[in-house]
C-alpha cells in the first residue's frame, strides 16, 4: 500500500514523455518509456523509507522538481506504481503525448491520466463517436409490473466525463459498438426528492483471470487486451452515470479505477481477496477484490468495513464490502454491500454458509445504527434502507439465494422486475464458453430493502443476437459478466 501526502509540483503540466524518478540520498534511479512493460522495472531497494523526497525530471526541459511524499513500499512494488498514483493526485502530470502502453496487465492508468491531469486535447466527434455517447434508450415497459414514467430530466453533461468518453471512443475506434440496451422504467413516475439513485453492479472480469486462467476459448486473444478492454469498462461507467458502483474482480484499482473515479468525484473503497487466484498468474497486477465507489456530491461517506466471510466460522476467501452512506437530498441512510461469493459448481453447501455469515454482518450492522452500543435511549425512528450487489455465483434455485429471499431483512431481487410476472429473475446474467462447455446462468443480483426502497428503472439485458455466437467476453463487450443497473428511489417514511 502507498500513503502520499500531497505537494502539488507547479509547472510541470506538459507532454513529456519520459520520467526519471531518483530517491533522494540514494543512487537508485528507474527511467521507463510509457510503451515499455513498466511494471517489470520494480524498485532496487526493497523498502523505501518514510518521508523520502522524490526528484521528479523531465526530459524535455531537465528541470527537477521537488515533491515531499510519505510512502511505504513493500518487496515487489514497481516505481511505476509510484509515478502514476503521482499522476492522479496531481503531484505530476504526465501530458497528452504520452504513447498507450502495450504491458498485457500492468500499467492501467496509461493515457487517461492526460485528461485526468487537465493536459488532453479536444478530439473531434465523428457520427459513429456520437452513436456510441447516447444515452440508453427508453421503450415501453413489457413486464406487467412496470409502467410508462417519463424519469429525471437530462443533467447538462459534466465536461470530464465528456473528455473521458471522447478518449474511450478514440481508444476502440477499431472495435464493434457496445450492446444497445434499454432502460425499463417500473415506478409510479412521481419525481423522488433529490431524484432517483442510480446503482450498478458488475463482475468487470480480473485480468490476470481473463488472459491466464478462465479460458474463454472462443474469445479472441486480442479482445481481452487490458489496453483497449479498459476503455470498454469506464465507457460502460460513464455512459450510465452510477451514484453507487458494486463491482468484483478488481485488479486495477490503484493504478485505472481508483484515480479515474477519483477525478470524477467518487469515493472508493477497495478490499482484495485474501488468495487471489490472480496472483497465480504470472505477471499479474496484484489481488483482486470487490470494490465500492459512491459519487460524494450525492452521499455522505459515514462508515465502511471490509468483511471476510466465514463458514462454520472459518474464514474463507470470499469477502464483502459494506458502506453506510447519507443521502445528502434526503439525510436518509443506507447500507450498501458488495460481494462475491464462491464459483463452480460442488460448492453450494459453502455459499449458502458465506450467505448466511454476509446476512448476519448486515443484520448487526443495522441493528447497531439504529441502537448505537453504549446507549440507552430509544432507538432511532429512522430504519436505513439497504442494498447488497454481488456475483452470487448461484443461480435462483439454488440455497443461498433463497436465503436472501426469506431473509427478516425483507429483501426483494430488483431484476425480478424485468419479468411479465414480476416474479421471475432474467435468463441469464452470464454467457460464456469454456473448455468444459457453454455456461448460460443468472449468477449477479441487486437485492434491495422493500420496506425502504422502490424500484424506478432497470436495464434490460441484451438477446442472445446482440451477445453472438462466440459470447461473453468479446471485441463488443470487455466481461464475461453483464452489467446490472437499477435505478431507485427511497418510499416515503412512516
């Protein structure tokens, strides 16, 4: 882990294309290219100290300037990391020159960071770039449950973002358009205060799994490439705009999702894997774990806790990640979870147990706000609403999931509404091929306090026409994992 304290350098902004990061009262030095395989180049020394300065030079101009930084590196960490978790707070910023890299799985942060830092340039918008930034489409809702509402209005367009799209488009310029989905609108049409909460969840597919050991044997190798199949994901974030994003398999949080998000106004809280299987593959970019980002304009960062879950009270390596939020429309609180639960088929019995232990932590965690340890007052009238994300990694029939359904936390399964009956999860929310065979199940959910919380909108899942005969992942879309995204509203309080 690093931890920096900030020295904004003045006068660095530019196109400069190759850093020199030297250790001060020490004659260790690493000089890197952007399209170099940087994070082979790890750091001499094995720990750095605490409280070191770093000289940071352009090669350009020569000049050096001087940053303060506390930091702790432990054995294996690469300078790279260092320079470019710099780059995202503005201690440098690296300009609009700088080449995409070609590392297959390090090196995440590449060309966003010129944008980020404020050096990008315009990039003209051809009609099929615009095609690719419109908003998802409504139609009119098929499930008996839903109905027709006209839904917020459109927010005037947030220039980052829209300088972040036009790097994505740039980027896959060569590549198909993404899925055409729909957002299906279920709610009554009344305007909710402060307007509805948009919620994503999504596997983004860890790369190390993806280029080493899911096998996906009728994905092309080039369309897992990390350079171009992050373009695809942050597109996907920043077409949808989520308030809260819940999403597993992280492996590029520090060095792509943390300082991009961060840019944006998300706040992120990130817990990896206790044995990742990432770190199995060789040249992987560190565990990966779930991950949590909620946008701060509209919530109120009030706790958060990394849980590992247990079984029979053994610690396993599946872990959640649990954030109490405040509305700052609505001063309402909810609890927002993320998980991933164990895959393959033969552990059932395990999930139902990391279920079980995930419910129990919930139900502590609710009980606790609205009856604070050390007091003896009456309770607080207000009851948080709740929210649980997760690949479950179990289909509907399966024991862990009517474990949720039947929980006292009165949970509902918000995709249930894509259904005529209003009862029914969709088909499937995963679509791969393996060397085993062809794998087609509902395994992600967005589970939600009915008591508390309504459902406005969800997203349609693409057909099997638009997903192809190859699946999931493809040149059209970067996981093996569909995206779910719910748009809610809180009920009013009794």
């Amino acid at each position: 882990m690093c931890w920096w304290r900030e020295e904004t350098a003045a006068g660095v902004r530019g196109a400069q294309r190759k850093v020199a990061v030297c250790c001060a009262n020490s004659k260790h030095c690493v000089r890197f290219r952007a399209h170099e395989h940087t994070h082979t180049h790890s750091v001499a020394t094995p720990h750095l100290c605490v409280s070191q300065s770093f000289y940071i030079a352009t090669e350009q101009t020569g000049r050096c300037v001087t940053t303060t930084k506390s930091i702790e590196l432990g054995p294996g960490y690469s300078i790279f990391v260092c320079v470019f978790v710099a780059c995202s707070i503005k201690a440098i910023v690296i300009g609009s020159n700088m080449e995409t890299m070609g590392c297959p799985m390090g090196g995440g942060a590449t060309r966003l960071y010129s944008i980020i830092g404020g050096g990008g340039r315009s990039l003209p918008l051809t009609p099929a770039h615009l095609a690719r930034q419109n908003p998802p489409p409504e139609r009119e809702p098929q499930p008996s449950s839903c109905k027709d509402s006209q839904g917020p209005p459109q927010l005037d367009p947030d220039p980052l973002e829209q300088q972040l799209l036009r790097e994505c488009e740039e980027a896959l310029r060569g590549r198909p358009p993404r899925f055409h989905r729909h957002l299906v609108h279920c709610g009554d049409g009344q305007r909710a205060p402060g307007g509805p909460i948009r919620v994503l969840q999504w596997n983004i597919l860890a790369q190390a799994l993806g280029e080493g050991a899911d096998c996906f044997v009728r994905c092309p190798p080039e369309a897992l490439s990390w350079p171009e199949r992050k373009y695809l994901i942050l597109e996907e974030i920043l077409t949808y705009k989520p308030h809260i994003l819940c999403l597993q398999e992280v492996d590029h949080y520090h060095d792509t999702f943390q300082p991009v998000l961060r840019s944006l106004g998300y706040g992120g809280h990130f817990f990896p894997k206790p044995w990742s299987p990432c770190l199995d593959v060789h040249g992987n970019n560190g565990p990966d774990g779930c991950a949590l980002f909620f946008d701060q304009s509209r919530f109120e960062l009030l706790e958060s806790v990394s849980v590992r879950l247990s079984a029979m009270l053994i610690p396993t390596n599946q872990i959640a990640v649990v954030t109490k939020l405040r509305c700052r429309a609505t001063a309402r609180c909810v609890f927002v979870a993320v998980t991933h639960l164990k895959a393959r088929s033969g552990w059932e019995r395990l999930r139902g147990a990391q279920g079980s232990d995930l419910l129990a932590h919930l139900q502590t965690l609710l009980h606790n706000h609205r009856h604070p340890p050390g007091t003896t007052g009456p309770p607080d009238a207000a009851a948080p609403s709740l929210i649980v994300c997760g690949d479950f990694n179990a289909v509907p029939e399966e024991e862990v999931y009517q474990r949720f359904a039947s929980s006292p936390l009165r949970l509902d399964s918000a995709y249930k509404k894509l259904s005529r009956d209003g009862a029914t999860e969709p088909p499937f929310t995963t679509w791969k091929i393996r060397p085993s065979g062809e794998c087609c199940s509902t395994l992600d959910y967005i589970w939600y306090g009915r008591d508390s919380l309504q459902v406005e909108a969800v997203l349609d899942l693409p057909t099997e026409e638009q997903i192809g005969p190859d699946r999931l992942p493809s040149f059209h879309y970067p996981s093996d994992h569909l995206s779910l995204i719910c748009d809610f509203s809180f009920k009013e309080e009794r």
